[in-house]
C-alpha cells in the first residue's frame, strides 16, 4: 500500500468536512472493495475518512411505503432485520446472498451502492424497486444514480446517507453467482406494484440496468409468456472467462420468466430468493 493518514468522525459532518478539506481524501465505509485495491495500489488516497464510527449512519426505518436503511448498515444486518424481511423479503434475500459471512458482516449497502460494481447485487434492487440515494446534499432516483462502469451520479465528497426503497405488492430477487467471488453472472431483481413492473439487472452489462422492453411487456400481461421472443441483444453484453454475452442474454429471459412464476406462487422470502 501507499502511506495514507487515517482519520475516524463521529459525526457526518465531521467527515464531509475531512473529505472537503484535501481533494485526494477518500472515504472508507466496509472496505471489501477498497482495501484490496489499496493492497494492490491501485489507488493512493492522502486520508482515508473511516465511517465506521458515525452511528447515524447504520439503521433500518419503516416508514409505511417505504423502507429507509442508512449507508454504514451491513449486509448481515439487511439480511436478519425483521422489518426487511417482513417488508421486502427479497432484499433480505439478496442482503444474505452477498459474498461469505465475513463480507456480510463488514460491508455496507453504501459502500455497494458507492462503488457500483458491474457484478454487486444491491444496484439491482435500486433499479427494480426504484429507490433513492439521499446524500449529505440530496437526493438522487434510481434510474439517475449509475451512470457506468464504477460511476454513479456521486460528486467528488458527496456521501451516500441512506437508501430508500418503496415497499412493493411483490418482488423476486434471482443470481447465477461466481461460486468463488459470489458475485453476479447475472442478477435480477423484480418487483411490481399497482401493475406496473421494474426490473433491475446486473451483473450482465458494463453496469447494471433495467430492461424497459421486459417491463413493459410484463406490466401489460404479468406472466412469463409475456416474455416470448424478448431478449436483451448479446452484443450490449459482457462477455469473459465466466459466461458469453449470447448466454448472458438467455439467462436475462430465463430468470425474468422465473421471477413472474416466483410472484405469481406468492412471491419471494429471504430463503428463496435466488436461482
């Protein structure tokens, strides 16, 4: 690693003000994705900002239609909340289905979401339940967050303060994973509410997205065969030593189809959320 200060607020406040104060300040939240590319020096910040200490920052709210869960919450936390399980059992699902049990219980859904890794799980259901990043200075839509591969709509010192995401009438989170990163090949969350359907993919693309044409399709007629002849084209698609992008794009339409048969069977729980 390069040399780097360390410092640890108590408060959000104190930590904008670290970051504001030298522009290669970095923030740390888990560190599952920015410790390794530290080690490998990839990256030299001046300070890294730990967050780890800013209690505002870790919790799960119910506030009726929608879930609000602070950034420094961990994955392990997701997982076992009972408001989340009861609310949205998908994302308990998919919050239990990251990583092994040390990532889960050192990363955060703001780190995830932050870093915004082609193949990370938590930009799915950010895109299929529609929620919204508020920062330190806003608040950023769904469908405004990720703008590419490791870019989001972020700006240099913005930090993510929590994630809100709209309680669903039903939602399926599915992932083919790498058995040994646990990340996605491909992941899909689904969710429909008042007919209307989101779907949120990763793992798939240079980053994840949301297939409209599926969507729409689905909103019109909520059953799999809804989905005949819908593909996303193989050539918007990774491909690498872990899958092509003409068997990314079957697996795209094999699990949309999958995720309707799971809601209209009663729809997910934090079990059974995954291929």
């Amino acid at each position: 690693m390069h040399p780097f200060d360390h410092q640890a607020p108590d408060t959000l406040a104190a930590a904008v003000k670290a970051l504001a104060e030298d522009e290669d300040a970095q923030a740390l939240a888990g560190g599952m994705s920015l410790v390794p590319v530290l080690r490998h020096r990839l990256a030299a910040p001046s300070v890294l900002v730990d967050l780890s200490r800013i209690p505002d920052l870790s919790f799960i709210r119910d506030h009726g239609d929608r879930l609000e869960i602070g950034a420094m919450t961990k994955h392990a936390t997701v997982a076992a909340s009972p408001e989340v399980r009861r609310r949205i059992p998908a994302l308990a699902g998919l919050a239990g289905d990251i990583g092994d049990p040390l990532v889960r219980n050192r990363g955060t859904i703001g780190g995830s979401l932050a870093n915004n890794d082609p193949a990370a799980c938590y930009p799915s259901a950010l895109l299929g339940l529609g929620g919204t990043v508020r920062t330190d200075r806003r608040e950023i839509a769904a469908d405004d967050f990720i703008l590419g591969t490791f870019e989001t709509a972020l700006a240099p010192g913005e930090l993510i303060v929590a994630v809100s995401f709209p309680v669903p009438e039903m939602a399926v989170h599915l992932k083919e994973k790498n058995f040994a990163s646990r990340f996605s090949v491909v992941g899909l969350f689904l969710s429909r509410t008042g007919g209307r359907v989101r779907i949120g993919v990763t793992g798939a693309g240079p980053h994840a997205f949301r297939p409209t044409a599926f969507e729409d399709a689905l909103s019109a007629d909520f059953t799999p065969g809804a989905l005949g002849g819908l593909a996303v084209p193989a050539g918007e698609l990774n491909e690498d030593q872990h899958a092509s992008a003409a068997y990314r794009s079957h697996l795209i339409s094999v699990l949309a189809a999958m995720a309707v048969e799971r809601c209209l069977a009663g729809g997910d729980g934090p079990r059974d959320g995954r291929a």
